[in-house]
C-alpha cells in the first residue's frame, strides 16, 4: 500500500472524526494533583476573576515561551477541531506534526479539558 494512500485514508478517518470531536471524546485518561503543591496550583487557578487576572498571573508564572507553547496548544486544538490536516496546523503555527499529534491525543482522548474549555469559547452545544 503506498505511502499517498495510506495518508489519504488517515486524513479521511481523521476528518470524520474531526467533525463528529463531541460524540468520538472518550475520556481515557485521569489526573489527581500528585501533591499539596499541584492542588494549590489548581485552587488558585480557579479562583481567577477576570482576563487581566489571568494575563498577570499567567506572566508571573510562566516564561513568555512558555505562554506561547500553551497558546500554540489551543490553537492547534482549535484548528484540529476546524478540520485543518496535521501538516497543514503545523505549517501554521511553527511546530512539527508531532506536536500536533500530542495535542490531537489530549483533544480526543485526554482528560476532557479542551472539550470544556471549547464548549464554552466556541458555543459548541
């Protein structure tokens, strides 16, 4: 089977199950804070009021590559949702297809955060 017809199937199966991402989501991995400092990382992300908040803590917190890494890894999420190809997104945003993969994983079968998050930035119903 050749290289172009197995990528033209895999783009296929990814394309049906791009469009269908709420019904195909299986929850397959889980997380726990491992310990008092990631359960305080997330109580005191939860308790952030508004967008300036978040800008501020975000910037004392993180590198500002580091921001930029997690803000590529919403916008692939975005794009894979939109049914852009792998090569394509990774073109776009300056990484390899492999990170794309990594995103794809965390978008269909992760933990179920990007699926709230986008519920709720793309009223996704």
């Amino acid at each position: 089977m050749s290289s172009a017809f197995c990528g033209i199937i895999y783009t296929y199966n990814m394309g049906k199950l791009r469009k269908s991402w709420q019904t195909q989501f299986r929850k397959q991995e889980q997380f726990s804070p491992r310990n008092k400092k990631e359960e305080f990382l997330i109580e005191a992300l939860t308790k952030v009021k508004d967008k300036n908040e978040m800008a501020a803590l975000l910037r004392d917190l993180m590198t500002l590559p580091e921001i930029e890494e997690f803000s590529n890894r919403l916008e692939i999420a975005k794009l894979l949702l939109k049914g852009k190809s792998y090569q394509k997104i990774a073109d776009e945003i300056g990484v390899s297809t492999s990170t794309v993969t990594r995103v794809a994983h965390w978008l269909f079968s992760g933990c179920g955060g990007y699926q709230k998050v986008f519920k709720k930035l793309l009223k996704i119903t």
